[in-house]
C-alpha cells in the first residue's frame, strides 16, 4: 500500500500542492494524511497514527524530507523504524527512495540539508525579531516600520 504524509507548518498553510504531487505519484488521496506541526517537532498526531498501522511492503511518500522532519535525529531514527520493519520510503521532489542501497545513502546525505535550513531559518527570525524590537517594529513588520522612517 502507498502511504502518503504530508506536513504544514501552520493551519494557515495550504497543503494541496504537496497532496496533488503525492495523488500523481500513485498514492490515493483517502491514503494521504496532513499534520499541521513544527517540523522541529518529532511528534505528528497523524503520523503518529499513522505508523502502526504499516506493514511490510507498504512505501511511505513525501514530497520533501523536510515535510516528513527537519531533525536529523529524528530523520534517521524513523528511517532505521521503517527499513527494520520493510517499510519503504520515497521522497517525490528528490527522487530518493529506500528500496536501494544508493537511495538509503542519499536520504542520509538529504537529511542534512533540511535540519541546516531549519536552524538557519529559526535564527534568521530570532535575528529579525531582535532587530526589529530595537527598532521599534509594529505588527506591520521590520521592513514596513524602517522604510517609513527614511520617507
């Protein structure tokens, strides 16, 4: 069977683009289920759920590694779950899947990438929060409250 996990990060985030790539990667949209989590979290109410329920044989789609988890840990951790249980993984966008000693290499090397940009994406903000707190930042943002003080 052809498992489908797809993730937002917020409610307010539309998760149809990764549900229409997973539909035309052969996964059917009654088996597609969408978390609305951090993807620094390791907890997914709907993965979690979701995870018993796989059997041998079964493939595990994504669009993204990082729709599945941005923490290496966490990364390795559930692929190791999945190859022990003959559970296959297969990351759409990156055209990586576990059914290959080549893939299971590349999946390692991906997962790298996504936590990077976790971390540069979570300091980025603490940055522009902290700079715009100094400058005395409306709900209009940073950008909006600076160029106004230099018109």
């Amino acid at each position: 069977m052809l498992l489908g996990c797809c993730r937002t990060s917020t409610a307010d985030r539309n998760p149809d683009h990764q549900i229409d790539a997973l539909v035309r990667n052969g996964v059917g949209r009654g088996n597609i289920h969408v978390d609305v989590a951090s993807g620094a979290k390791a907890s997914r109410p709907k993965l979690d759920l979701v995870m018993p329920l796989m059997r041998e044989g079964d493939t595990v789609k994504v669009t993204r590694l990082d729709r599945l988890s941005r923490s290496v840990p966490h990364l390795v951790t559930l692929g190791a779950e999945l190859r022990e249980r003959g559970i296959g993984l297969h990351v759409v966008e990156q055209g990586v899947g576990t059914a290959t000693t080549e893939g299971r290499a590349m999946f390692g090397m991906l997962s790298v990438p996504a936590e990077l940009q976790a971390v540069y994406r979570k300091r980025c903000s603490r940055c522009s929060s902290a700079a715009a707190g100094g400058a005395g930042c409306t709900s209009r943002g940073w950008y909006a409250t600076s160029l106004q003080s230099h018109i």
